[in-house]
C-alpha cells in the first residue's frame, strides 16, 4: 500500500513556517475550534416616547409615582422613628409592675355582723394582688378565651382583629370605630392605666376621671396603641396579664378578679372553678350588666357562653365544658344578701364619711347586725304582703328590731327587702306618730307620782287654743267612758285622757320627756301633742320604746360597734351609741310597761301575742289612717313597725291594731324562735289614786253647739290627732 504522504507536495503555506518538533508531530492534530465572536456590547436602541396626549399623561403619572415613592418613604422613616422616640418616652415613664397592681381611686368597706361574719360590702373592694401564676389556670384561660385568644402571639396590636371589628361594626350597620373595637389586652390595660396618668381628685371628680380615660377618639386609640407597644417592651406577658387581672372593674364595687371571686362566691381567685371562672370572665364585657347580683340567670348564660368558648380553643375538654354547663356557678349567701340592704346603707350614713362613704382606705366594721333576726324581719315582711295585701297595693312598710340597749340587730326600710341604695323608710321616712307616742304621756305622770290605777275622766272636752279657737278632741266610737284609770285609757288608746294628762302635767314636761327619750324632731306646741301631732322615724320611735324597757333611760340606736383598718388590731373608733341619761325614774318605767303590757293583753295590740309571753306595746294610726304604727317589746327585744304610702295616700281599712301588729306579730315570733321565755321587767300599782282632773268644769263641755262644732275644730286643727280608740278593722286586714 503506498504512502499517499510521500507524493504530495508540501503547501506553499507550509514553507512559511519553522519545521515543527517530531514530537509535535506524533499526534494527529486536531482541527481548531473557531473561536468564538468577542461579545459587544449592544446598545439600546432609545425607546420612542409616545407623543401626543396620552404620552404626557404616562410621563407625569410615572414621574408622580417616583415622587410619592421619595415622599412615602422618608415620611415612614421619620413616622418610624417618632413612634420610636414615643414608645422609649413611654417606656421609661412606666413603673414596677407591682405598683399598678391597686388602681382604686377610693377605699373599701368591708361590714361584719355581730358574730364577726362578713355581710356586705361597700367602696372599691380590693381582694389582694394576684399573678398569673397563682390564679385558678381555670381562671386566666376564661379570661384569654374571652378577651384575646392571640394573646401570647402578638405584639400588643393585633391588626387582624382590629380588622375583624371593623367588618362586624359595618355590617351591623355602625361607623368603623363604634361597637367592637378589636382591642387587645394590652389595649386594655393601657386604658385602664389612664396612659399614665393618674387621679388626682382636686382636679377633677371620679366620675370626669374614668370618662377621660374611657374615651373612644382616634387620638385617644392611638395612643393606647403606642403605650400598648411600650408596655410589650417593658414587661412580660404575664405581667401585663397581672396588672389586668388586678385592675379591672367587675360590678358591685370589685376591683380585679380577687375582689371579684371573694365577693360573689366567697372564695379566692386561686380555687374558682371552671363555671365560676367563665362567670367572672364573664363580667369584663358589660361588669353591672352581667354582674349576677343584679341578675343570676343572665350571668349564668354569658357564663356559658365563655365555657364553649373554651372548649373550642382546648382550655376545657368536652367533659369538663358539659360539667360547667350543667352546673353553674351560684352566688356566695353575702352575695345574695346584695352588700346588705337597709342595715348597710344606714350604718355607712351613720359613720363618719372619711371612713365610710369617701374613704380611700381600706375600712373594716364590726356591727350590731344579727342576720338570723334580718331573715325573720324579711321573711315576715313578704309574708304579710303576699298574704293580707292586695295584689297591685302600693303601700309600703318598714322594720326595726333592737335591743333594749340601742343595738339595732336588723332593719327594714320597704317592701323590697334585698336591695342597697334604696329610699329607707326606718331611718328617712319622717311621719307622725298617731297614739303611739301617748306612752310618753303616761311616762310623765308616773315620773310624778301618779299610778297605773289613778282614774281620769273621760267626758266631752273643748280647749281653746289661741290664734286657733275652741278644740275638742274626741274618741274613736264618739262615746264617752266616764271616770277610767290610766291603764284603761293607754290600753283602749282614749284620746281624751290622753290630752287631759297631758294638759295637767304640762305640756313642756311631756314634750321634754319624749325628747329625751329620743324624739328629736319637733315636737308639737299645741294640745295635740299627746295624740301624737308631731312627726318622727321609726327608727327614734323604737330607740325611745327601747328606753322605756330598760328602765327609763335614754337610747341611741347604734350599728356600729369597731372601726379599723385593714390589717391593723387596735380599733380607730367604738360604739357610737348606748345608753344615755335616765330620763325617768325606773320604777315609773316599769309601770309604765305593765300600763304596756295591758295595751297587748286586753287592749287594741291584742292581734301582736304570739308564743304565750308577755309582750307590751302601743298601737298609733294618724289622721285619716295616713300612717299606721306598732311599736312594742318582749323583755328581750324591741320592735317597730310603720305602714303607710310614700305619697300620704290614707291607708283603707288600716289601723295601727291592724296590719302593723301582724307583721309586728310575724318578726317577732320568728325572732323568738328558741328563746327561753322570760317575764317583762314590770311592776304592778300598789296603791289606788286619782289625777285631778285638768277640766275643773271649764275646759269641759259637751252638746249644744259644742257637738256640732267638734268635727268642724278637728279639721281645723289639722293631721296627728288619733281617729280615737283603735280597733280591728272589721276587714280581714287587707289594704284595699
């Protein structure tokens, strides 16, 4: 095979170059790769602009965006660093947390009855701090369920429910900001806080305080906002969860849940159940609305609807949600009892106001409250009512039972016996007092001398009075007794004895007596006093009573026994009432309650015996049955119940020996329930005499133009006169 090689001529192109080393020349050469074009850099051919109209408009929208866009972000930049600067103010200006813990702008008054028991409360009640930690988990779930469920996930804002209310406020038909407002708990706390800003009471009241800081304006949301962020700075969730538990207002005065849980359930924060819990979550939204002494089956229904909010976010298991369904929460009994009704109120109007009613301390008061004769006196009450009243009455009634030393043990003010706040008809309710005050009479006689058995002549009667004319006081049944001893007349409730005592002993010592017994209003001038002419309180009328049953001297009623501070012994102040003065001698006292005695045994208070014990008293019924009184004693308590209309409408059919003796009657036989019996401290008359008689035949007289004249002088006179003897009505005891 010839070599092709050896008869090929070389190229030209070959000569050019130096002869190649053979060992360059062993390998077949590869054929180059061409190499590649050196990129270069293309220009952009220039973009035509779009001319005419439309091509302005692109131009100058495109050159606003780029303007905007400067503006916008230089703008967030400084926005950014404000908002920065405020929440560092803010950061810096917030306390320890243990100082915002009490957020009160006034103290609280914790009320103890006789035997030391919690009864009612009054003021800003602050239970004690508590922490997230040391609350029931029961407690602090409800409270994140309810409020904030991104509670531990967000920053202090939550711009997803901000946004959320915003939607349920416009299609509820509101502006965006009214209604639900989305708030965190943050939030919360920092409205509760005020920003910052605390109460000062010379600037401002209470009431202007807490409406500046609830304000809804967008300036105002804002800056909770900002302080929200400052305080997600500065502390930790559970402190901020802390602060809120213990700030805010839950109804009838409680301040944070401690407060709350002691009040309503008698418990601490730490042990409240699952259904207890959801009830105090439950209060946040709408405290006096919700709040279960205003009505229970309304809190109990929010209370359910915090239990399913639980169970769906896992805090409770279908188990555990079941349970606190089927068994709510229930009131504590002081709870029920609503902060103690009448007794309450009056021993806070009573006390003095630095320690009672304006206090900015924590107050606690020990009472003379028996809360087993407050139930008797309640109960008596609504029996009588929903048994000898007819339905749709508006008549009202008051109670008040104490001891023979001024101790009130309970206190009635109307119809509506659970109530705080309300009109107190035993302590405001001026009224007359009708034959009620004729012991006080009777008291002023004996003081002189005379006894039980001394007569006095029951005849037509004219006194003239000066500026006034001719008076002539009658009885009841318009008749006339003759010569009858002090007994009888107390005990048939005559008038006209009842004046001419008055007349002959005096008027002036009559009415020094009942003064110093404890009537403290003005007491009549004319004759009519000793029928009763002037006006009082039940609550002086039984205090006086009380003076007669101890032996003749003087009573001030009194609720409060010890005023001190919470957390310190020794007492700032005692009893603020007593014993007084002796106002009569005690044996004239003394047959004084057997003249009593004979009022209830044999007389118009015979409808008051209950039990077989002896019991002294004194019916009264006014003008025209205006008001009707009974007012008596066992030898161990005294009692005074008054019936009448608020607006002085006269009661029907009513007398004092009426429906005020049966709902006398019914207090006291269930106070006495289990007490021994035991005689009244009285004394018989020993010796027979006789009262001259003050009429010395030329204040008497009777018939002719004196007759046809008596009813004509009796309206002239005006109310307080007694209607006469006082009987049973011959109704069944009903208002009509």
């Amino acid at each position: 095979m010839s070599d092709s090689r050896k008869g090929r001529r070389p190229l030209v192109a070959d000569k050019r170059y130096a002869a190649q080393p053979k060992k360059a020349r062993k390998t077949k050469a590869k054929p180059k790769a061409k190499p590649k074009p050196r990129k270069t850099a293309r220009r952009k051919a220039p973009t035509r602009r779009r001319g005419g109209i439309i091509g302005l408009i692109q131009r100058l929208f495109a050159w606003l965006l780029r303007l905007i866009w400067r503006v916008v972000w230089r703008v967030g930049a400084v926005a950014c660093l404000m908002l920065g600067l405020i929440v560092g103010y803010y950061y810096t200006t917030l306390p320890d947390v243990t100082e915002l813990l009490d957020g009160r702008a006034r103290g609280s008054v914790t009320l103890l009855d006789d035997s030391g028991q919690v009864f009612a409360w009054r003021g800003d009640q602050f239970g004690g701090a508590i922490t997230a930690d040391t609350v029931s988990p029961h407690l602090r779930n409800a409270i994140i369920a309810t409020e904030d469920k991104r509670f531990y996930r967000h920053f202090g804002l939550s711009p997803r429910g901000i946004a959320s209310a915003v939607r349920i406020n416009l299609s509820e038909g509101r502006g965006p900001l009214s209604g639900h407002g989305g708030s965190t708990i943050t939030q919360q706390v920092a409205k509760l806080l005020c920003l910052g800003v605390p109460y000062d009471p010379t600037v401002q009241t209470e009431a202007e305080y807490e409406t500046e800081c609830r304000r809804g304006t967008i300036k105002r949301k804002a800056s909770e906002a900002v302080y929200a962020l400052a305080m997600e700075a500065k502390y930790s969730k559970d402190e901020i969860l802390t602060i809120y538990m213990n700030r805010a207002f839950l109804g009838a005065g409680a301040r944070g849940f401690e407060a709350a849980s002691q009040r309503y359930f008698g418990k601490s924060a730490a042990n409240v159940t699952p259904a207890e819990s959801a009830m105090l979550a439950g209060l946040l939204v709408a405290p006096t609305r919700f709040a279960p002494t205003n009505d229970l089956t309304r809190s109990q229904n929010r209370a359910a609807t915090i239990v399913r909010l639980m169970n769906e976010q896992g805090y409770l298991s279908d188990a555990e949600a079941r349970s606190a369904q089927n068994n709510p929460a229930e009131l504590s009994e002081a709870a029920e009892a609503r902060a103690g009704g009448y007794f309450a109120d009056w021993v806070m109007s009573s006390g003095p106001e630095f320690f009672t009613r304006k206090t900015t301390e924590d107050v606690i008061i020990k009472t003379t409250l028996d809360q087993r004769i407050q139930r008797a006196a309640d109960e008596a009450m609504q029996w009588v009512f929903e048994n000898k009243i007819r339905d749709g009455s508006k008549a009202q009634a008051a109670i008040v039972v104490m001891s023979a030393d001024g101790a009130v043990r309970a206190m009635v003010g109307g119809r509506k016996t659970k109530v705080a706040g309300a009109f107190n008809r035993a302590v405001q309710a001026k009224r007359q007092t009708g034959s009620a005050f004729k012991p006080f009479v009777y008291a002023a006689a004996l003081d002189l001398g005379y006894s039980p058995n001394d007569t006095v002549t029951d005849e037509p009667l004219t006194i003239n009075i000066p500026g006034s004319g001719p008076w002539s006081p009658r009885n009841y049944t318009n008749r006339f007794y003759g010569k009858v001893s002090l007994t009888r007349a107390l005990a048939d409730s005559l008038n006209i004895p009842a004046v001419k005592v008055s007349e002959f002993v005096g008027r002036d010592l009559v009415r020094q007596v009942a003064s110093d017994f404890g009537l403290e209003s003005d007491l009549a001038a004319g004759p009519a006093l000793a029928l009763g002419a002037s006006e009082s309180t039940l609550i002086e009328m039984t205090g006086a009573y009380a003076g007669i049953l101890n032996g003749g001297s003087s009573v001030e009623p009194y609720g409060l026994v010890e005023l001190r501070l919470m957390g310190e012994d020794e007492p700032l102040m005692g009893t603020g009432g007593g014993i007084g003065e002796r106002v009569v001698q005690e044996p004239a006292a003394r047959q004084l309650i057997y003249m009593m005695e004979k009022v209830v045994s044999e007389g118009t208070g015979a409808r008051a015996q209950f039990g077989g014990r002896q019991l002294a008293g004194k019916t009264g019924t006014t003008q025209a049955a205006r008001d009707a009184w009974f007012v008596g004693f066992s030898a161990d308590y005294v009692a005074g119940v008054w019936m009448g209309y608020d607006d002085n409408t006269p009661l029907t059919g009513v007398t004092g020996a009426g429906l005020p003796a049966d709902i006398w009657r019914e207090t006291m036989s269930r106070v006495h329930e289990g007490v021994p019996l035991k005689p009244l401290p009285m004394m018989s008359p020993s010796q027979a005499g006789e009262v001259r008689d003050p009429s010395g035949g030329q204040q008497g007289g009777g018939g002719g133009a004196v007759g046809i004249l008596e009813g004509l002088l009796r309206d002239i006179l005006g109310g307080g006169t007694d209607s006469g003897r006082e009987r049973q009505p011959n109704v069944s005891g009903s208002d009509r």
